[in-house]
C-alpha cells in the first residue's frame, strides 16, 4: 500500500517513480524489511536508477502503523 500511494502521490504531482532521488522507511519492526525490499525492487527494478533509501526502525510509529515513509522528488 505505501508504494502504491507513493505513485498516486507523484503522478498527482504530474511525475513518475524516475523524479524520485531519495525515500526514507521506517519500520515499527525489522522483520517488514523482507516485505518493502521485495516492493522497492518491483517499483524501482533498475538498480543503475533507483533513489537513494535509507531504513529505520522506529518503534513510535502512530498506533497501528507498521511501516512510515517520506520521499524526496524533484520535478522540472
């Protein structure tokens, strides 16, 4: 779901996945790694042009929330 909504979010914005330069992802747990690794190479499959990511467990994530991004695009 989160990266469905980070490309509803772009492409609202009249964008695509290649305008994205960095994504920062927390996890509630780092056992939901495994699970945003396999979405992150299905959004982003070249690995010559994916953005910069960073992970982070962060274990006060909003009640209910496993899993927290924000990205950075730039669009010209």
């Amino acid at each position: 779901m989160m990266f469905a909504n980070i490309r509803r979010i772009i492409e609202a914005a009249g964008g695509t996945t290649e305008n994205i330069l960095q994504v920062t992802v927390w996890l509630r747990d780092i056992s939901n790694r495994a699970h945003v690794n396999k979405e992150w190479v299905a959004m982003f499959p070249n690995p010559e042009s994916r953005p910069v990511r960073q992970t982070e467990v962060y274990g006060d994530l909003p009640e209910g929330r496993h899993v927290g991004c924000q990205f950075l695009a730039v669009l010209q």
